[in-house]
C-alpha cells in the first residue's frame, strides 16, 4: 500500500486557567506530574489499568492529565489544605478494554468532589466526600540523556513481546531548541517536541515517505508511540519509550 505524506498535528488540551484564594499553589504541588496508585469512590475502588495509567499535573495554568483514556484539563482552586477541580473537559476517544472507559468515567467523577489534599513523602493525596485518590510522583523526563544523541529503533515493544526492528536503519534524534528528526525503517519524520508533565509529546510530527507492506506495522507503531506521547527511561546506551495501550519503543546508540 502506497502511504501519502501525512502531516500529524498534535494539539494538547489547553489548560484552564485557576485562580488560588492564597496565591500561589501549595509548595510540592506542582512539583511533580503524579500517577494514580488507588482510589476509592463511594468506597469503590477504581479499576487501575497498569497499561492506561492515570496522571495529573497541577501547574500555574491550570490543572490537566490523562484519565486512563482521553487527556482531561480544567481548573482549580487551592487555600492551605483545601483544594477544588471544576470546568473539567476531556476528549471523547473511546478505548478498549472496557474497564478503562469505567476507570476514566470513575476518577472523572471522582475528581470533583475532592476539597483537601496533604503531600507526604513524595505521594499526594486528594479526599472529599466519598473519595480518596492516592498518587506517587512521576521521575522528572530525562531530557538531559535524550538530547543530541542519535538513537537507532532495535526494537518494538507490544504488550509482553518485543520485536526487532525491520528494514532501513530508524532513528531518533531529539534537539534542545524543540526540534527533532527520525524515521520508522521506511518513512523520514520531522516535527517539533514539548515536555507534558513526566512525557515527552511530539506535537507537530510530519512522516514523509511511502512503506511497504512488510514494515506498515512497524511505521504505524513508531508514529503512534511517538505522537502519542512517551516516557523515556534512559540507561547506560539504551532508551526505552513506553506510551498508552501498553506499546512501546527500544533504541540504542550508535556504535
């Protein structure tokens, strides 16, 4: 199958702005991007995916993340202890399993009714009436280690099966000015990149190129990893990238 250029155009929710009765948001809370570990709604518990993580991110701007599914954004309030979510808007992508649309539908939900929170060896805890969400912070993105290095795609990382990577040499390159450059094995990309809380996401991707059928799988899964948006786990000469839906990337450096 012949593929036309595609350019893909990633465009974040814009965070709603907030308005703090104290001022600036309590030190520690926007420190950190931080992942749902349990919850509770109504003394339910929410389903927590392992490959459809829940995050949030608390900024100057507002408050946003991604609900198991979809990417959500809104607004907050914050006085000492007491802090509220409202305007919370989200995306309306459906996802499979079935439990990760309850999981969104759930801390959604649940999201709104919080009005406290307390900060505790390096986990965040939100309570209100009939909910109790506990959250571990995210490490930091590595950006330093990711930075002008030419990386080379070794393998494809699907649930618990990794693959190697198939025809030309693919790469990844990523620049301090917000730039980067690479190819899926078939096809060249060039875009633009932004750090989003603990992920690095690639918001103007542009794939040039046509694919032969043998590599379609491989191309769609670099684009998907990398547009999607990743965290980056760097170690020694290897750089894994993980995304949504339990799919990830492996690279190596040259030489």
């Amino acid at each position: 199958m012949i593929r036309p250029t595609v350019v893909l155009a990633v465009i974040g929710l814009g965070f709603a702005a907030c308005a703090g009765t104290g001022g600036d948001p309590a030190e520690g809370l926007t420190e950190s991007t931080w992942e749902l570990e349990s919850g509770t709604l109504d003394d339910i518990p929410i389903p927590i995916i392992d490959s459809h993580p829940i995050t949030l991110t608390v900024s100057e701007n507002g408050v946003g993340g991604t609900a198991a599914c979809n990417g959500y954004a809104g607004s907050y309030l914050v006085s000492g202890a007491e802090i509220s979510f409202s305007e919370i808007s989200s995306n309306a992508m459906a996802c499979v399993p079935d439990e990760t649309m309850e999981s969104e539908r759930a801390y959604l939900e649940t999201l709104v009714r919080v009005e406290r929170f307390v900060i505790d060896d390096r986990a965040l805890r939100l309570t209100g009436d009939g909910v109790d969400l506990v959250f571990v912070a995210l490490p930091p993105v590595p950006i330093a280690d990711l930075t002008g290095t030419v990386w080379v795609l070794n393998g494809l990382i699907e649930g618990d099966t990794v693959s190697s990577a198939m025809g030309e040499r693919a790469t990844l390159e990523l620049f301090s000015d917000g730039s980067m450059l690479g190819s899926t094995g078939c096809r060249s990309l060039n875009g633009r990149y932004i750090l989003n809380g603990a992920e690095v996401l690639i918001n103007e991707l542009a794939a040039t190129g046509d694919c032969p059928q043998d590599l379609e799988d491989q191309d769609s899964l670099v684009v998907t990893v990398l547009g999607d948006g990743f965290r980056a786990m760097v170690e020694g000469g290897t750089l894994e990238l993980s995304s949504m839906g339990d799919i990830g990337l492996i690279y190596r450096t040259e030489g």
